[in-house]
C-alpha cells in the first residue's frame, strides 16, 4: 500500500507541472521514503520515486483534487494569520491538524503532497489503518473519543492523543506507554459548554482530579483540548475558548510550573479564527480543507 502511495504521490506533482513544483533528483533515502517535505510549506520539490503505474484515480480528477486542496490550505493560512495578528500573535504559533475523518484516501494523499505533516482522526480504528497505510513522516493526533480497549491499537501510530477524558483512561494509556518504553503526548479533552452530547471532564471534575491525573507516569500532559458548541456565530464560541484558557492557566498554575501545559486544541472550521484569538495553539480543521470536493 505505501509503495502505490509513492506512486500516487508523483502522479499528483506531476500533474501540477514542473512550474509550479520544480523538479529534482531525490537523495537515495529519499527514494526509499518518500520525498523530504519542509514543514507546513506548499510548494513541494518533485523525486523520481519509483516508475510511474496507473492509479485508481484518473488524472483530471488528481489534477483537480490537488488544485482544489491547495487553494483551500492557501486560504485557511491567510485566515489563520489574520487571526494571529488580531492577537498579536506569531502564526507559526499555531498548528494545523488536518481533520481526515470524511477525507477520501486521494484527499489525503493530496495534503501530503502539498506538504501537511498533521493529521487528525476521531476513530482509532481508521487512524491505525491509515496510519500504516500512508507514509511515516505523517504526525497523527488522535481527536475522537477513545475505550480503553483500543488504547493497544492506536498507540503504536498516534503522535498525540487530544481526548483524554477519563483518569481511567489515562491511566490504561500510561501503563501501555510504560510497557512500550515511551512516555505519550496527551492533551485532557474538557467539556467547557456543558452540554450533555459532549466528551471531556468536566471543568470541576478536572480541577478536583488534578493531582491524580499529575501523578500519572508514562504519559506526558501537554494541554487542553475542547469543542464549542455548534452554531452559526462563531463570536458565541469565544466563552468556550476562553473558558478552556483559564482553566489551563488555573491548572498550570497549581501545579507550580510541574505542568505547564502550553498547548490548547480549539477550534474548527467554523470557529478557528476566534480559537487563536483566545490562544489556541493547535487548530483542528476538516471542512474548509475540503470545499468544493465530493466523494466519487
Ligand atoms: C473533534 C473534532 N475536531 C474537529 C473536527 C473538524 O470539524 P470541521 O469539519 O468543522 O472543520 C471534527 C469533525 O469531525 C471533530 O470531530
């Protein structure tokens, strides 16, 4: 599968055409890996992989994918530095978690291509299998709720996990950590709007388990993460946003600097811009990466 990926990968540049994406000769690891894509940039050198196969996928409609997928990312940066500038912020401040649930293997071909290195999926199961399905340079976060049952399963291939939403789980995720010989990136997952659909602790909760969730070894608390309300007034997020800062900020610190959990996960398509105004460090955007696609 990841040998038809790399094909795959250069039939997207190709079609793109050496003007936009200059050509070069890949390194002899690069051929083995695929090629080196700086972080977050859109314009990609071209390697000479592997001898080009047919794909599954006809050329226009790669072609348009690609087109389509780039403009879109071009358009969430300009949004994502406007916002960063309203707070005064660095944009770089602030990574772009391509959301991949509803993505089409070609789509998320298409964004590797174009350079994106993180990925977002909310079911663990999907997460595993793409991750071996797709090349290992890719960063995945694992954003959907997880049992502890399927810890064992995603571990493996999970960069960092933003639904932590149990001391249980936690702790199973800590364990496995251990066994395994790491210590794994987490973000606890708090339901700030209270509503009764969502995942995460809640603010209360949290503050009361603080100690506990401290004490946990083999994992690395690194944040928190949370989803407002939906709503077509991305200005009523803001209280939500807001909230999961100064929790952070009440959190980091009681624990006298122990913890002092930089990273907040907030906001998607609808609402990212208010996210970073209110510190959002890591944005998970799925739809706005997509408009204008649909599945064959
Ligand atoms: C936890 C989470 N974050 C972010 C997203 C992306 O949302 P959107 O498609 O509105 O950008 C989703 C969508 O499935 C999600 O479940």
């Amino acid at each position: 599968m990841r040998r038809r990926f790399l094909q795959e990968s250069r039939t997207h540049l190709e079609l793109l055409g050496s003007e936009d994406y200059g050509e070069r000769e890949a390194k002899p690891a690069q051929r083995k890996r695929g090629f080196e894509a700086p972080y977050g940039t859109l314009r990609e050198p071209i390697c000479h992989l592997e001898p080009r196969l047919s794909t599954s996928v006809p050329n226009a409609n790669l072609k348009m994918i690609l087109s389509k997928i780039d403009a879109n990312l071009k358009k969430i940066r300009v949004r994502i530095a406007a916002a960063a500038g309203r707070a005064d912020r660095n944009p770089e401040s602030v990574t772009l978690v391509a959301v991949t649930k509803y993505a089409e293997p070609a789509w998320v071909q298409a964004l590797f291509d174009l350079g994106h290195r993180d990925f977002g999926e909310n079911r663990p199961q999907q997460l595993a299998r793409r991750a071996g399905e797709f090349p290992s340079e890719i960063h995945w976060h694992l954003i959907g709720h997880l049992q502890r049952n399927k810890v064992g399963l995603v571990l493996p291939a999970t960069t960092r996990i933003h639904s932590v939403d149990s001391l249980r789980l936690l702790k199973r995720i800590g364990e496995s950590s251990l066994k395994a010989g790491a210590t794994r990136s987490v973000l606890l997952e708090v339901n700030v709007s209270g509503e009764a659909a969502k995942d995460g602790l809640s603010p209360s909760e949290l503050r009361e388990l603080w100690p506990q969730f401290c004490e946990q070894s083999g994992v690395q608390i690194d944040g928190l993460m949370t989803m407002a309300p939906h709503t077509d007034d991305p200005e009523s997020t803001r209280a939500t946003f807001r909230g999961l800062r100064a929790l952070r900020d009440q959190l980091a610190e009681s624990s006298q600097g122990e913890q002092p959990l930089p990273e907040l996960s907030m906001g998607m398509s609808g609402d990212f811009e208010v996210a970073i105004e209110e510190g959002a460090t890591l944005i998970r955007v799925g739809s706005s990466l997509y408009e204008g696609l649909s599945p064959p």
